[in-house]
C-alpha cells in the first residue's frame, strides 16, 4: 500500500511536468500536491494513514526515501534554490495540516496559497 500511494504521488507529479525548463520539478510538486489536497478523493486521508503506518521500520523506509527523492532535487534546476525548498517544504507543512485539520481551508483560500507559492518559483 505504501508503495502504491508513493507511485500514485510520482504520477502526479510526472503528469504536471513542464519539460526541462528551470523550476519545473518544483512547479509540478505544487501541482500535485494540491491536486490532493483539493482533488475529488481527497487522497490526503490516505497519506495520513500510510504516514502513520510507516512508524514502522519496514514500511518507513520507502516513504523516508521518497521524502529523499522529493525534497533532495538538485538545487541548480531552480531559479531560486531556497525559494524552491521553502516552496516544497511549505506544500508538505499544508498537507500535513490539512491531513488532520481538512475544514480549515476553504478551496478559496487553497487555490490563493496554491497561487502564492507558485509564484514564489518565478522571481
């Protein structure tokens, strides 16, 4: 399961690449986590129930090297190196809130922080 929903995660992302452009990765990340966080399913519950699985040492290592993949990227594929690792870590801070706090956000105001942290991959 935890295999599966890290898979379901590296899709979203690939489907929001933009090619080789600086920041792409970093963009598509954004994209697909609020693809989550807004989505129909609202696979977020799913994570919170894998995270909470992978106190697990079997089954937290292939999240621990997802994370790895996720938030290790080359700091080169950026305009803004530290924009970009803010931006990521910011996105998975709001998905983890949001994991257990799912009312506290409105698609209103996640579509604003979608827009913003966006944004912060372009200067």
């Amino acid at each position: 399961m935890v295999a599966r929903v890290i898979e379901e995660f590296d899709d979203l992302i690939d489907s929001h690449l933009d090619g080789d452009s600086p920041g792409a990765y970093s963009r598509a990340y954004v994209e697909a986590t609020f693809d989550v966080l807004t989505g129909e399913d609202r696979a977020y519950r799913r994570w919170s129930a894998i995270t909470a699985a992978a106190t697990v040492p079997e089954l937290a290592e292939p999240l621990n090297e997802a994370m790895r993949r996720w938030h290790g990227r080359d700091p080169g594929e950026d305009r803004d190196p530290l924009a970009a690792m803010v931006v990521r870590l910011a996105a998975e801070g709001l998905w983890e809130v949001v994991s257990h706090t799912p009312e506290l956000y409105d698609g209103e105001q996640l579509g604003a922080l979608k827009q913003r942290l966006l944004a912060l991959l372009q200067r």
